[in-house]
C-alpha cells in the first residue's frame, strides 16, 4: 500500500509536463504556419516539431492546392515579409493592374487592386502583371496558352477573314480588328467587338457621324466617305454595278473599293440616257434603289407624254424611256396615245319620238391630235366623250319615230357624227366615226313586227307562186301548139315519157316493134 500511494503522488506532476509539451506532424505535401498566441512565428516544412507550452497553434496548407488563403497576409507581409518571400510567390496588382498566374497545367486570374498569395517549390508557379492602362488586349503568347480556358475578367473574340472587327471599351471606340482571335482584359470596363462584313461594301457603320468626325485614321485607312451638297446626288457603284444612291445633303459611309460618281442636278434633273439604260435595267437591286429616287416615265411608239415640273408644263416627251431626279422637285408626267381608238357606249335605253323603248349600242372611233388642250381644257378626256356620245345617241333617237329608226340608220349616224365633231374639237379631239352598232327592240314590239313581216313575205310569196303558175301554163299552151303543127317533135316527146318510165320500171317485155309499143301507150293514155 505504500508503493501504491507513492505512485498514486508522482502522477500529477507528470501528467503536468505531459500537458506543457505540443507536438506538430507535417505531412510530405504540406507547410504549416507555426503561431503563438495568435502571433506568426515561422513556417514549418514536413517533419515533427515538438514545443513547450500551450499556447502553439499550427496551421497546415495542401501544397497540392497551391494558393496560399492565409488570413491577414497583408499584416503578415508587413512585419514579416522576408520570413514569407522564400516560401510564397506573392501577387500585388495596383487598381490598373490585373495579372495571370501559372502553376503547372492551370492559369487564374488576378483582378486589380488584390493580393493573392501561391506556394514556392512544390509546383513551378509564375505570376505576370499587366497595366491595364497601357493596353487591354492580351499579349498573343498568353491568349494562346489560355485558349481553351474560361478565365474571370477576360472576354475573346474571333473576326473571320470576310470580316473587320470595330472594339469598344465603354461603348467608346479604340480601333479597328484584323481576320484574328483577340483576348481582352474586362475588370471594370465593358469591352465589345461590333463586326462589320467586308464583302458588303455599304454595311451598317455603328454611329457614322463620329466615325467620321472623331477617328480620321480608321477612316483614311479603311473607309470612303461621300460627303453631299444640297444640289448633288451621288451613285455608288461596286465592280461596275451600282449599290447605292444618295440623296443631297448627305453623308454615308462605304469601305474602300468602292466607285462613286457625283451629279449635279441644280439646273437640269433630267437623267442621261446611259444612267436611264443603267439604272432601268430591271435588275432587282436596281430597281428598289430607282423607285426611290426617280421619277420614271416610259412612253411607248405612237404616244406622247406631257411633262409637268412643279405643277407647271416644261415639254412634250417623244417616244422613249425618260427619267428625273425626284429631289427638291415635284413631277407628273401623262403619256397619250396618239392611235385610233374605239370607245363602246352600250345598253342605252332610250324612248323613240312614237315612245316606244329602245336599247341601243353605239361604236365610236376617235384619236387625239393635240394632247396638250386635251391636258389642259378635259380633267378626263375618255369620260367627257363617252358623255358627249350618250346625249348624241339620245338626242337623234329620241327625234324619230320607230320606222324612220329602222328605215335609215344612217341618218342617225350622220346626226350623231355631226353633233360630236362639233363638241370635240374645241379640246384636240378628233371623231373619226361613229356608227349605231345594234338597235334591240322589247319583246312584244318584236313579236308584231315579226308578224308585219311574216304577212308581208306571204303577200309576196302568193304574187311569185301566180306569176310562176301563169309562165308554166303558158309555156305548156306553146309546147302544144308546136306538137301539134310538127309530127316528129310529138314522137320526140312520146320518146322522153318513155325514157321516164323505163326509169321506174326494174324489168320490161317487149312484144312486138317499138311502133306497136308506142301506139298501146297512146290508146292508154288517151282512154285515160
């Protein structure tokens, strides 16, 4: 019991210096920070460390992970700075700063105005800064050894060989792009490429006024800029073929390449024929642009147009394409045809003077010979002698009874004719004829006439039928008198009625001479 209670005292006291001792195991892959009471003392490579005291605390880091998320790194730089550098790579970007950094096969990077911190010697680390003040595009050799990552803070872009990049940092434009890959810095700033087609060579420049006003070096070097007065067009043509038509006074811009041809229209707006053929050509693209810009006025063989510029007449067009420019002016042009033409005025129901209902259709040939009168006298040559032509057709009708109609059309178109020469050619008009085509009568007036007519053919018809009956009688009366003064001429006529009947007869058998056959026909017919 003794021994028992002796040890039963040393206990204590070493369990106390058991208490006292600290002991830290670094693994191969690890560093730890070695703090006291919160304060940094040193840094620990992999082994075992044993210290006296309670109060030692050990923070261990995978250097497998090899950046450093050590809390107050910037306190600890500042009081220990040359314990830290042999063991970290520390990286400071200022706020126009922003860095990449490299450990074995991965890249990160560094935004401005941070510090980050990565382990020496357990991977090869490398840390570039960049100012952001000098460029933010991304030196080629490191854009493409990050090709294929996605990297904060940094935007790529790729411009195709028919293409031109135009890059803006804060909607403000820097310069333009080449066919390439490009990489961009974007911490703080909005970084955007606006890509341009070079085979178009009108495309849609972003805000060309400040192009043009604020970046003449972009402009010398890639651009052609048309800049307009107010009495000039302007037609922009690219391999031969034009693309574009300015109006005056303004201002486009177009890549280099490009033809353009400047017009001025101050005192004659009327076209060449060669820009007439050019820009009539009936190619789609063409046309679009034409119809916008000019007044075109075609005027075929055996026409002629009148042209009025402002509301004011200017000349007379020959046959032929013509065309104007449409700026600052207003045009009307009215093409005539100098032909015959037939004007139909049909169904006119009209009450003749013995009030019986007619409908009538009336042809009229007419030509104009003096187009400009026609212009200015007739808002509408065609209905003013369709009109004309109605009040003839019923003023002619309406004087003559139904007979007289019938009996002599002609005289209705004679008065007709003479009434509508006299009304047109006063407005350069010319009525070459005109002529009742069709005169329709009602259905029961039809009927009498028909009936008129029926008695009238019949009376006829019993005239003829006496007048024949009376020559056959007579010429039967001669053929008599003839037979009976000549012998042979009666045996002749014996003959043909034999003849007439042997053609009805299929067999015959004759007895006797052809004189005992004629003389038993006789005796029959005379017992007849």
């Amino acid at each position: 019991m003794a021994l028992f209670n002796l040890d039963w005292v040393k206990m204590p006291e070493l369990s106390i210096n058991i208490i006292m001792w600290k002991t830290f195991y670094i693994k191969p892959n690890e560093f730890g920070i070695l703090y006291h009471r919160s304060d940094f003392k040193k840094i620990l490579q992999p082994g075992t460390y044993t210290y006296f005291g309670r109060h030692w605390q050990v923070k261990t880091y995978d250097l497998n992970v090899p950046e450093a998320k050590i809390e107050n790194l910037e306190l600890l730089l500042r009081n220990h700075s040359s314990e830290l550098v042999d063991y970290l790579v520390i990286v400071r970007t200022a706020f126009n700063q922003a860095a990449l950094v490299h450990y074995g096969q991965n890249w990160v990077s560094v935004a401005p105005n941070q510090l980050r911190a990565f382990w020496r010697g357990f991977i090869e680390v490398e840390a570039h800064i960049f100012n952001l003040e000098e460029s933010l595009e991304l030196p080629s050799e490191f854009r493409l050894q990050t090709c294929s990552l996605t990297l904060n803070g940094i935007k790529k872009f790729r411009i195709s060989e028919s293409e031109v990049g135009l890059l803006y940092v804060q909607n403000n434009f820097v310069r333009p792009l080449e066919p390439g890959e490009y990489a961009f810095w974007t911490f703080d700033r909005e970084v955007t490429v606006r890509t341009l087609n070079r085979i178009i060579p009108n495309p849609d420049f972003p805000l060309e006024d400040v192009l043009i006003q604020r970046h003449p070096d972009f402009i010398a070097a890639y651009c052609v800029v048309v800049q307009l007065l107010n009495t000039q067009v302007a037609i922009v043509r690219y391999e031969g073929k034009a693309i574009s038509i300015l109006a005056p006074s303004s201002r486009k811009l177009f890549w280099q390449g490009v033809e353009v041809e400047v017009i001025d229209i101050s005192t004659d707006a009327k076209l060449p024929p060669r820009l007439v053929a050019e820009l009539n050509s009936g190619l789609p693209e063409v046309t679009y642009l034409a119809c916008k810009s000019l007044h075109l006025c075609e005027v075929k063989a055996q026409h002629i147009g009148l042209l009025y510029i402002n509301q004011e007449y200017q000349s007379e067009l020959r046959p032929g394409i013509h065309a104007w420019w449409i700026f600052g002016r207003s045009f009307q042009t009215e093409v005539f045809d100098l032909r015959q033409q037939t004007m139909e005025v049909s169904g006119q129901d009209i009450l003749s003077k013995d009030k019986v209902p007619l409908r009538l259709n009336l042809t009229a040939g007419y030509r104009i010979v003096e187009p400009l009168r026609a212009k200015n006298t007739l808002s509408d040559a065609s209905s003013f002698l369709y009109k004309e032509l109605q009040f003839a057709l019923r003023g002619a009708v309406g004087e003559k009874t139904l007979d007289a109609l019938l009996e002599d059309k002609g005289a209705v178109d004679t008065s007709i004719s003479d009434y509508i020469r006299s009304k047109t050619a006063d407005y350069g008009i010319e009525v070459a004829s005109v002529g009742v085509k069709d005169i329709i009568l009602p259905g029961e007036i039809k009927t009498i006439l028909s009936k008129v007519v029926e008695a009238e053919k019949a009376a006829q018809a019993n005239v003829v039928r006496r007048r024949e009956e009376t020559a056959a009688t007579r010429s039967m009366l001669n053929t008599a008198k003839v037979m009976e003064d000549n012998p042979i001429a009666l045996r002749l006529k014996e003959l043909e009625v034999l003849e007439r009947i042997a053609e009805k007869i299929d067999k015959i058998q004759v007895n006797g001479s052809l004189d005992s056959i004629l003389s038993d026909l006789i005796s029959i017919n005379n017992s007849k």
